[in-house]
C-alpha cells in the first residue's frame, strides 16, 4: 500500500474534528437559528442524504465533472501547445492574458442565452472560468523543464509522441494535480451562483430553496452535501497526486527531513 | 571511427567552435579538456548529434551525423536523468523508445544494474540517490544501450574527490570489458590523463594540442610518477596558449 494514501485518512479525520469544533464553538457563541446545531445537522443530513440529497448532489457532480473534464483536456492541450511552440505562444498567449482577469461570472445571462438554460450552460461557464488557470500553469510547467532534459531524451533517441509520454507530460503533471485542485474550489463557488438559476436539480438551488423557506438545518444539511461534493473531488485530485507523482510526494518528505 | 572536420559552430555572433578537425580510432578513449566556455561540450553535443553544426563534416563510421545515432550513448553533465522514472525505468527507457522487447529489456536492465552494483536501488527515485549512485544509473541507461560510442560531459564534475577516483576507476573497467570508443569532456587534468588515451587540448573554440597518452589503460596509475609527468605535460601545454596571448 501507498504510505501517502493511508497518511491522508489520518490527517482528514484530525481536520473533520477541528472543524465541527469550531462550528459547535460558533453555535453556542452565536445563539443565532441561522447557526443551527451541527449535531442535529449532521443527523439531519444523513436523514435526508437518500432520497433528498443524493438527486441534488448528483446532477452537480455531472455538471461540476463534466465542466472539470471538458477544461482539463482543452486546458492542457492548449498548454501544452503554446509551452512547446513559441510562436503560438505569441499569438494566443496575450489573448488568455486579457481573458483571464475578467469575471467571466458575469456572462451568465449571455451563457444561458447562448446554450439554453439547462446543464449545457452551467457547465460551459464553470468551464469558461478555470480553463485559463489550466491553460496558463501547463505552459509555464513546459517552459520550466530543465533543457538538459530535453537533451537527455533526445539522446536516448525519443521522437515528438515519447517526448510527451515521457518527458513533457510527466514534467508537468505536479502542476497540473496544483491547478485541479485551484479549480475544484472555483468550480464549486462558480456552480452553486449558476444553479440558483433555472434549475430545480443542483445542491445550490436546494441550499438556496431552504434558505427562502427559513429552513436553516435543512439548509446546513445542502451545505454538508455540497462541502462533502468538494471534499471527494479534493481528496480524488490528493489520490491521483499520490498516484501519479510518486515522485513529487518523495520530493516533498525529503525536503521536510532535512 | 570519428573523423571531425574543419568543424565550426556559432552561438548568435559567438563562434562556440572554429575549425576543429581530429580523427578517433575506433575503440579507444579521447578526452577533451579546456577552460569553461572553450567549446568542449559543445563539440561533445556535436558529436551526439544534439546539435548541427554550421560548417563542416562529423561523421562516424563512415557516416556523417545528422541526427541521434542508434549506437551512440550520452551521458549528460546533470546526469540527464528524468526525476519522475524509478532507477529501473530511467535505464529501461532507452531501450523502450528502441522498441526492444519486455523479456530480453528485462535481462539487460537487471545485468547491467547488477555488474553497476546499483540493483538495490531499482525502485528508487534519482532524488534518494547520491551523486556518485545518480552517476552509475547515468552509466548503466548508457551502457543498456551496448553502444559503441560513449559521450559523457564531465562525468565527475559534480562528485567528492573519493567517489570521483572511484568513478574513474569504474568507467577505466567498463571500458576494458565493453569495447567501444570513448569521448569524455572534462576540465580535471587528472581525469583526462587516467581516461584519455588521447588528449584534446581546448582552448576558445578551437584545439590548442593533441596529446598522446602512453600510460593509459593502468589502474595503478595514479600510483605512479608518469601519471604525474603527462598530467604535468597536459598543464604546460594548457598554460602555453594563454602565455602566447
């Protein structure tokens, strides 16, 4: 077994604790109903996790997946593309330099009216919003690659495919696990504004349906299911990380020992 | 086997190398030394064919270079090798992008890691490994490849004094059990005169001298008063170009 995985059950049980510590702290200090008890919000949440929440957790998943997928590939094929090539670099690169800073939120109208008001747009708009982060991190990962590396390769007779096999996308990899796991926390802010729109399925309309009807421990208990939604996304990029950059977990134990 | 001629290359309007011209025969050792920035590695990467020339012929074997060659090995001065691969995959890889089958990749990457003496280390990752193991594994990917050319940059630049010896005693072994011809860049006139059976002296681009090496091939030598003769040798002529300037 993977010493870094079975390190990582620890250190979330330890966090899980702090934290409903915390929000017990915040409840007695508050005595606010907006604040409701976490133990009854807790019980509440497995109460209605079945046939509740499940429905809404699930159609944010796909929505929140799909848009993670679709960024991923076109983000690091972009990347990569413009980290290799230093002419399309020139031309494209200015371009996601002024679209990056602009709050891409704000085209939500322009979104559901383009592409309709279903998954379609609430998809291309978490998407519009965390591509550059993956576009921008995969090019500058490319650059960062030490040329003595490419040499290397080179030398050991590798053309453009192996290259990226083995150099180019391994190279990258720890910058691209970093960017997901910026994403994720972006994606979910940026999902639960779309889904208050023109949906009935969505954690963000359940959470902000409950709010309408005061119901605040229904309300903690979408925020538990939407929290829960984040963290199972986190802790997959955590997996894939200690999957896939063995090396950089090494790296990083190595660094704290000395 | 190499035959360099009337080599030149230009780094903007720098000339790296200027009308380099030697011969190497066939299963014997050269090294080049000279000052940082004499156009050594350069010329080493010329060989490899990392890099074209702008004038001028290389040619092994009869054949002019024009790209990597399948029987020549290099190793690179940082080791060349990729942080992410384990010791096994790093010495592996070059015969996998060769398109060797996984049985007999097996039986060469076992054999030349054990006759290397680095098999405990075959899961590790370079970053466990010290200078003088990240330099074996280095060989070994190098040696996988049963070359029969052998470029290294500076093979020892980076170690202690002891493990440096010892490297040098290792490469002077492999040589003897594993014909092929060996080019070696380096600025240790003690590693140039313990490997070199011929000495290229470099200097600004071009060859200030080209020494034979007798003494070659002893593993005792750096025991004995002639090794300390040529390497002295090797330094006046190094001296001469710079007082003549």
């Amino acid at each position: 077994m993977n010493k870094y995985i079975s390190k990582l059950k620890l250190d979330t049980l330890y966090g899980l604790l702090i934290l409903l510590l915390l929000w017990q702290l915040l409840h007695m200090g508050m005595k606010s109903s907006v604040i409701p008890n976490p133990y009854l919000s807790v019980m509440r949440f497995f109460e209605l996790l079945p046939v509740t929440l499940l429905p809404h957790m699930l159609a944010s998943l796909v929505r929140i997946v799909g848009a993670i997928v679709i960024s991923i590939i076109s983000g690091v094929a972009l990347g990569l593309f413009i980290g290799v090539n230093d002419k399309a670099d020139k031309l494209i690169s200015p371009i996601v330099y002024v679209l990056y800073p602009v709050p891409k939120i704000a085209f939500l109208p322009v979104f559901m009216i383009l592409f309709g008001l279903g998954d379609t747009s609430k998809i291309l708009i978490v998407t519009a919003i965390i591509v550059f982060q993956i576009v921008v991190t995969t090019r500058d990962g490319v650059r960062e690659i030490p040329k003595g590396l490419f040499y290397s390769a080179r030398s050991l007779g590798m053309n453009g495919l192996e290259l990226y096999r083995h150099l180019i996308i391994p190279a990258v990899m720890p910058k691209i696990i970093t960017s997901l796991r910026i994403s994720i926390g972006t994606s979910i802010a940026v999902l639960f504004f779309s889904e208050n729109y023109a949906t009935r399925y969505g954690i963000g309309y359940f959470i902000m349906n409950c709010w309408t009807f005061v119901n605040y421990v229904d309300m903690f208990a979408g925020i538990l299911a939407l929290s829960l939604l984040g963290y199972l996304l986190f802790k997959l990029v955590d997996y894939m990380e200690a999957k896939f950059c063995r090396w950089v977990m090494i790296a990083k134990d190595g660094a704290r020992s000395v | 086997m190499i035959d360099v001629k009337n080599l030149a290359v230009h780094y903007d309007s720098e000339r790296a190398l200027d009308d380099v011209s030697f011969a190497i025969e066939k299963n014997t050792t050269c090294a080049i030394i000279g000052p940082s920035g004499c156009g050594k590695t350069t010329l080493l990467y010329c060989l490899a064919g990392l890099l074209a020339p702008k004038a001028g012929n290389v040619s092994v074997n009869g054949q002019p270079i024009e790209g990597i060659r399948k029987e020549t090995a290099v190793i690179l001065q940082d080791y060349g090798l990729f942080p992410w691969k384990t010791v096994w995959k790093n010495v592996s890889l070059g015969l996998q992008v060769r398109g060797i089958d996984k049985k007999q990749m097996k039986q060469l990457v076992e054999d030349i890691l054990r006759e290397l003496g680095i098999e405990q280390y075959k899961h590790k990752y370079p970053m466990e490994l010290s200078g003088g193991q990240k330099q074996r594994v280095a060989i070994a990917r190098a040696l996988a490849l049963k070359p029969d050319l052998l470029l290294m940059d500076e093979p020892s630049s980076a170690l202690d004094a002891i493990t440096k010896e010892h490297l040098q005693n290792l490469i002077l072994k492999l040589y003897k059990a594993h014909p092929m011809t060996i080019m070696l860049v380096t600025h240790s006139i003690e590693e140039a005169v313990f490997l070199g059976q011929r000495i290229i002296i470099m200097d600004k681009g071009k060859i200030r001298a080209i020494l034979d090496n007798p003494y070659f091939g002893d593993e005792d030598l750096r025991n004995k008063q002639d090794f300390y003769d040529v390497c002295l040798k090797v330094r006046q002529s190094m001296n001469s170009g710079e007082q003549n300037e």
